[in-house]
C-alpha cells in the first residue's frame, strides 16, 4: 500500500532492483501513477529519513544523488 512519498520511494527501487537517483524516482513514480512528486521533494523525502534514521531507514544514500535499499547493501556485504 503506497500512503507516503517514502512508500512510493521503496516499491519503486523494489522494482527497479537497482540504485537510482531523485530524479528517476519520481519520474518513475509518475509514470506508473504511484505519486506526484518533484525530484527535489523526493531527494529531501529520502534525505531527511536516513538523517533521522540512520541505520534503521530503509534506504542508504550509495553516491551524491544515488539511493538504494539499505536490504541489498546488507545483503551484498553478507555473500
């Protein structure tokens, strides 16, 4: 269920499968009808979870403007 610019966020880099920044985000969102968003709200959206949440956000930042799941970070540190 897509309630927030954050849940719109993670089912699109579910999948995706990969890293991508602000911009394709939304405008991935947009397309697929998920949310409506600026590039600069979804990079601030992102930005401010992973201040507030560390470790505990379900995202990690990977490069200036390049986000993934903090799930597939763990996963290829593990193998």
């Amino acid at each position: 269920m897509i309630n927030t610019i954050l849940d719109a966020c993670r089912y699109v880099l579910e999948d995706q499968g990969e890293a991508q920044s602000s911009y394709w985000l939304s405008s991935i969102m947009m397309e697929m009808k998920l949310w409506r968003a600026s590039e600069s709200q979804v990079r601030i959206s992102l930005d401010r979870d992973i201040e507030k949440y560390g470790d505990s956000s379900p995202f990690v930042k990977v490069a200036e403007d390049l986000y993934a799941l903090r799930s597939w970070k763990e996963r290829s540190c593990g193998e």
